[in-house]
C-alpha cells in the first residue's frame, strides 16, 4: 500500500532553517508530481510546494517564495523541502501528498523565540 513518512520537523528559531523529508513507497514515485501542504491550528491546509515528476517543474505558495525549495530524488524515493529564513508564522503541521490522495502522517515545525 502506499505510504509516505515525513521527517525532519522540529522547533527552530526565527531565521533559523529545517530540512524536511517524506519517504515514499506502494507506488511509482518517478513518474508521480508531489506536494507539501501544511495546516496550522485553526486553519485550512493550504498547498505550499509543488513538484513534477519527470523535469522537476517546481511551484510554491506567494508566503515561501524564495524561502522554501522544493526537490525530489527519484532513486531514493523522497522528496524534500528545504525551508529557509523561517518565520513564526511557517508553524504547522507539514504534510507529504501524493497523486492528490494519498497523504502522511505529518511532522510538526513550530518557529519560535
């Protein structure tokens, strides 16, 4: 069955960087765009990157432009995000999605002083 675990969440100071990954499994990664949502409490998820599958075409949210990047890697399976100058208000559960239905567990990025 498919499965996606994401890793790398934590707490980080404001400015500070996180490197998230999502481990993918029971289906063909290489050929499957992905994406990373979040949601913060009191909030509707909202996409935040997006990547192709084949030529790596990448979108992102307007609020992590320039400061998130998206990227994938095809023989291991993962994709990642790489999350830069982060602000208190990039606190939320980070999610992985796949093919529009399939989702992980979720890991938890809280930014704070």
């Amino acid at each position: 069955q498919v499965q996606l675990v994401e890793s790398g969440g934590g707490l980080v100071h404001p400015g500070g960087s996180l490197r998230l990954s999502c481990a993918a499994s029971g289906f063909t990664f290489s050929t499957s765009p992905m994406r990373w949502y979040r949601q913060a409490n009191g909030k509707e998820r909202e996409l935040v990157a997006l990547i192709s599958s084949v030529a790596g075409i990448t979108n992102y949210a307007d609020s992590v432009k320039g400061r998130f990047t998206i990227s994938r890697d095809n023989a291991k399976n993962t994709v990642y995000l790489q999350m830069n100058s982060l602000k208190p208000e990039d606190t939320a559960v980070y999610y992985c999605n796949a093919l529009m239905m399939y989702w992980g567990q979720g890991t938890q990025v809280t930014v704070s002083s």
